[in-house]
C-alpha cells in the first residue's frame, strides 16, 4: 500500500474503467426505453390496422367511414415506431463507438441492440401483413 492511499481506496484507472461501465450500462437502458416506446407504437399500430381490416371485410362498418383511415393511422403508427427503432440503434451504435475509442479496446455487442434488431424484422412484418 502507497502512502496516503486507503484500505478500499480504488486507482484512477480502476475509477475511468467502472464510470465507463456505468455509462454503457446507461446506453444500454435508453435504448430498452426506446424499445419499450417503439414495441408500443408497433403493436398498437398493428392492432388498429387489423382490427378495423377485419370490421372492414366482415361488413360491419356502414357508411360513413371509408375504412381506409384506420388503416392509415395503423401504418402511420407502425411507421414511426420502426423509424424510432431505426434512430435509437443508430445513436446507441454510434455511442458505443464513442465509448470503444475512449476505452481502446471493443466493446462487447449488447443484448438490447441484439432485441432491437429482432423487434424491427418483427415490426417490417407486421408492416407488410396491414399492408397486404
């Protein structure tokens, strides 16, 4: 032990390797909120295209209503949440490169971008099943 150091005193080095850690783990908690955010607009989305789809074909709706603007707002819905998850990847992506350079050693890939990329694929499906 140095002189003036204490018992459970940590070195600088050990303090920049733990306050990156931390703000990783803080990147890593937007980018599940944005997640959380994007999952909702999609699936809402896709329940207001499918359900008045099917009100629609079943002749439920009388006049009045063209059938055709629930469609637009569900799309518009599943729309902006896939454009949101495609922003909220970009930025986290971006982040960790930024953190990479100040560490000067690869960061592992994390698992909310992993689920990210998987919700997106889901979300294009369920983008073209309310389109066709």
């Amino acid at each position: 032990m140095n002189f003036g150091e204490s018992i459970g005193e940590e070195s600088p080095d050990m303090k920049t390797s733990l306050g990156i850690d931390r703000t990783r783990l803080a990147a890593e908690r937007t980018l599940m909120a944005w997640i959380r955010t994007s999952m909702a607009m999609i699936g809402f989305g896709f329940t207001i295209g499918k359900f008045f789809q099917y009100l629609r074909e079943s002749s439920l709706i009388r006049s009045g209503i063209s059938g055709r603007e629930p469609l637009y707002i569900g799309l518009a819905l599943v729309g902006t949440g896939l454009l949101f998850l495609v922003i909220a990847c970009v930025d986290h992506i971006r982040f960790l490169r930024l953190l990479d350079a100040e560490k000067h050693r690869r960061l592992p890939l994390t698992l909310p971008l992993t689920a990210a990329v998987m919700l997106l694929a889901i979300g294009v499906l369920a983008l073209i099943s309310i389109l066709f």
